[in-house]
C-alpha cells in the first residue's frame, strides 16, 4: 500500500460519521450560557470542540484575543488542517484580483478547541467560548458556532420499518385483508414504503432524450452551445444506466483537491453503491443511501441536456459539519472562477442544488452575520443560481440556507413575487408538493419559501448495486426453466429505480426547470461571451431563468 492511499484510508476513517457523535452537543435553551443582553437561543447542533472564523486566514491571523479567552478556561486553539491545506491551494490557484476578492468575501475557516496541555479543566464547549468572546464586543474577530448540518431533516425516508402485517393471505378464508394497518399517521408516514418512503418501482417509460448532440466536451453540445452545468453536492452519483459519463461529472477536482470533502469508502459503505455505512455488519441501507443519486436523475428528468457536477459532501447517514460544508463551498467556488477565467479542465457553474439544512440559534444572527451566507453570496455574486430545500419537519422555524431566501408575499404555491432590489440572483427555497398538488404536511413553511415543486412520492433513478439485508418474503422456482417468483425485494435497487419524499427532491426539479431555462435562453440566441464568462452577463441570465422558473423578479 502506498503511503499516499494510507494516508486516503487514515482519513476516510477519521471522517466518517461516526467520529462525529461524541463531538456533537444539542443546545439546550433552558440551561445553556449566554451573554447579557443578547436573545435566549434556540435548540441547534453543534461541534462541541470547533468553531468557525470568519474572513482568510491571513486577515484573520491574529487569534489572540479569541485564544486568551478559551486560555482562560483552560483550552487552547488550532486551525483545522484542511483549511491550511485549502488557504496553500488558493495561492496555487494565481487568481485575478477581482477573482481573488470573490474567495475572500466568502472566506471562513475551522478552529479546533482542546484542553491546554496539562490542563485539568472541563471538556471544551464551543457555546460558552462564542458567547464569552462575543461579550467583549470585540469587532476584530467574528465567530460561529460549526453547526451540524443534515441531509434530510424529519421524515428521513429510510425505509427500515415493514409494519403490514401480511404475509400470503388466503383469498377464501380471507376475503378482506387489505386492511389498514398503520401504525403511524401524519408526517412520519411518509418516510414508510408505500406511503411515499424509499423504495423500488419499475419505470416502463423511455429514458430521458437530449435535444442536442454531443459536442467537442461533456459540456458542449454539438451546436457549440454551452450545457447548462449543475452542481448537486450531496452523497455522489452511483451506477445507473442513465447517469453515463457524458450526462455526471463524478467526484470533480480543484488544484487535484476534491471538491465534496467527503472520502470515498469501501463499497458496502458507499452511500451510492452497498449504502450501509451506519450498519455495516447487519447490513440496513442508511438513512441517504441513494440520495445523490436520486437527485441526479430527478436534473436529468427535468432537463436532459444539463450536465450534473456531482461532488461528494456527506455519507449516507447523510450528516456533515458546517466547516466541511463550507469547506465544499469555497472549493466549488474556486472550481467556477477557474472556469471564468478560461483554465483547462474547469468549466463555469450555472446551478447549485444544496438539499440539506439546519436550525439556527438565534436566526437573525445567521441572517446578516454567517459565514454560510457570505459563501453563498459570494457563488450568487458570480452568477451562480442557488437552490436549496426548505426542511421535512413541518415547521414554520427558518431552517438555513432555505431561510437565505427573500420573503415573498402571499402563500405557495401560488405567490405574489415581491420585487428584489438586486441584480444578484437571491437563493430560491422550494417546498414540496403531493402528487395531488397538495402541499406535502412534512414541507416547512414561511414567507422564505420561493414556491412549492413536486417533492413526495417522487420517481426517480437510485444506484442498481444497492441491496440491503433485507430479503423478499417468499421466493420459490417457477415453472418456466430458470424462473423465479418471489415477492418485492423491500431495499433492493437493481432495477435502477425507486419512490421517495422530500424536500431534498423538490429543490432539484427546480434546479432542473432554471437548467432548462439557461439552455432556452441559449437556444434563441442569447450566448454571448459576457453571458457565459463576465458575472454581471451570468447575473442577469440566472435571475433571468429564475424569473421564468418561478416568477420571483428583480427591481
């Protein structure tokens, strides 16, 4: 084994989801510390020995008054390593200066809070060492909590629980068994198979079809035209007919540095091949198994010639910090300017699909002081259109980045578009609607969310290696040679397609009609070289395809 491939699997134990747990803390309101004056928080999730800096590292090298704070409680401070590794890569990048500004206002990086050497104090809390240092009222430093960030929020949609209790009615002796077993109602039923929780379904229709030919690379069209290019950072993409190498960009890089922070695991714990990280032994899929995946195949519905930039940010039990989240972002980020500015191997990005979230401690702070929102700001900034889902809990509580978006008037799904006074795209939330046009009860809600898309009960592509444990009820020969009759495999995939509910997958058939709209826009004309390299001609083109998605407008 190499050293450089040691090094890989030294990592990829150390970023599991598991080396999580024992670092992630819940807020409790009813006793956490705070400042004077400031606003009782709310619950959240956090690293418990981690914080996030605002700003690069060399504006912000001076830790001191930070340090002497956490030195006061007997802890001491160390920049995360990968955001070293990551501040080397942007001076290997040689950007422009305006390019250079554009990382820099979307800058951040991890702290690491541990005991001194020594030292015999409590274990470090992240809470009391922000809230301390935000008493002092010191301008020179800004600082956050590393939230945890979740994949899909609330219903989940892991199909791990089979509660009918049939098994081979006899249709004399019993003449009524489709009863209604249910043990549960409202929102957890979506997460059970049937009802709208993952599981197979056969697709008799024909694939997806490009209206263009391919062209000279993978995003440009025979025509010449650019493809519209969306980045889906989520668990990956697996095997699927469909997702061929000319419709994903699996596991893009940056300097020989992969966007999505996430290692690649062994195949039985890779959430978009075996998909049973979380039970590798008793062999459960995860909770976001497939989720990538789907997303991928849900663009590709939508909008056949897009290309997908699948970047891995999380595992299957589909958890990440916000430090590793950010950490995506700034890569992907530089990914685009290097496409800007015309260097081989990278392309400019069109569309961001994020389908993940968290609840903050004290919203208003995460609204116009956060380091999520300034990386954010900053891809909009370079004409980047960004779409996020609005949360599976049924709550009217902002869940970020979906409460980045504008307030509109009215209710979904039918809004009255407000007028946003900017010609910067904003971030557009999507909330999900039943296959009946019912709003789905799982869907968050407020005036942040943009619109409502199909988003429960949704068809769509899943890995065909993944194959849980579980097993069909009967399987027996059949009379044909080499036939077999059994019942549904409940978490077997190899047909390649399955159901599930989400917002996770309203956020990407909104991403898909904005791709559709880019590539409508180039059809009739409209490419020209400030539309696909200046960000003010991008700027102009996203909020064009985001008007014409959603009916949202700019003063």
């Amino acid at each position: 084994m190499t050293q450089e491939s040691s090094d890989r699997r030294a990592r990829a134990r150390s970023e599991r989801p598991e080396s999580l747990a024992w670092r992630v803390r819940t807020l409790d309101p009813r006793s956490a510390a705070r400042r004077g004056g400031a606003a009782d928080p709310a619950p959240t999730s956090y690293l418990t020995d981690q914080l996030i800096v605002f700003g690069s590292q060399a504006d912000a090298a001076d830790l001191s008054p930070l340090l002497e704070v956490a030195e006061r409680r007997g802890w001491t401070l160390d920049v995360d390593p990968a955001d070293l590794r990551d501040a080397r890569l942007l001076e290997q990048a040689d950007l422009s200066g305006l390019a250079r500004e554009a990382m820099q206002s979307g800058a951040s990086f991890a702290v690491r809070v541990r005991p001194g050497k020594g030292s015999v104090a409590p274990a470090p809390d992240a809470w009391e060492l922000v809230e301390s240092f935000r008493a002092l009222d010191s301008g020179a430093l800004r600082v956050s909590l590393d939230h945890l960030v979740v994949a899909t929020p609330g219903i989940g949609g892991a199909p791990l629980t089979d509660p009918h209790p049939l098994t081979d009615p006899h249709p004399l002796t019993d003449p009524h068994p489709l009863t209604d077993p249910h043990p549960v109602s409202g929102i957890p039923e979506y997460a059970v198979p049937g009802w709208g929780g993952r599981s197979a379904v056969a697709w008799v229709g024909p694939r997806p079809v490009r209206r263009h030919g391919d062209g000279e690379s993978v995003v440009t069209t025979k025509g010449g035209l650019p493809r519209p290019v969306v980045a889906v950072l989520d668990t990956g993409a697996g095997t699927h007919p469909w997702l061929g190498p000319d419709v994903v960009v699996r596991d893009p890089s940056v300097l020989g540095v992969p966007v999505g922070p996430f290692p690649v695991l062994p195949p039985a714990e890779d959430p978009e091949d075996g998909g049973m990280a979380g039970s590798p032994l008793t062999g459960g899929l995860d909770p976001a198994a497939g989720h990538g995946t789907f997303i991928a195949g849900i663009v590709h519905q939508r909008c056949p010639d897009a290309v997908v930039l699948s970047c891995r940010l999380y595992g299957g039990v589909g958890v990440i910090a916000e430090s590793d989240l950010l950490r995506g972002l700034r890569r992907l980020l530089l990914f685009h300017l290097l496409g800007l500015a015309g260097r081989e191997g990278y392309v400019p990005v069109d569309v961001l699909n994020l389908s993940l979230g968290y609840y903050h401690e004290r919203p208003e702070d995460a609204l116009f002081d956060s380091p999520f929102g300034s990386v954010l700001a900053a891809l909009r900034t370079q004409g980047v259109a960004v779409v996020v889902s609005a949360g599976n809990h049924g709550d009217p509580r902002p869940l970020f980045p979906a409460a980045f978006a504008p307030p509109v008037a009215g209710s979904p799904p039918v809004p009255v578009p407000p007028a946003v006074l900017d010609d910067v795209p904003p971030v557009v939330s999507v909330g999900a609607l039943n296959p009946d046009g019912t709003t789905a009860l799982f869907s968050n809600d407020g005036p942040w969310i943009t619109c409502l898309r199909p988003g429960a009960a949704v068809v769509s592509t899943l890995p065909t290696p993944t194959d849980g444990s579980r097993a069909s009820s009967r399987s027996l020969p059949g009379r044909r040679a080499g036939e077999e009759r059994s019942t549904l495999d409940p978490d077997g995939f190899s047909g390649g397609f399955g159901v599930w509910s989400g917002t996770s997958f309203a956020a990407p058939v909104l991403a898909g009609d904005v791709a559709a709209a880019l590539l409508e826009a180039r059809e009739q004309g409209g490419v020209t070289a400030s539309s696909v390299t200046d960000p003010a001609g991008r700027r102009a083109a996203a909020w064009a395809a985001i008007t014409a998605a959603t009916g949202l407008r700019p003063a």
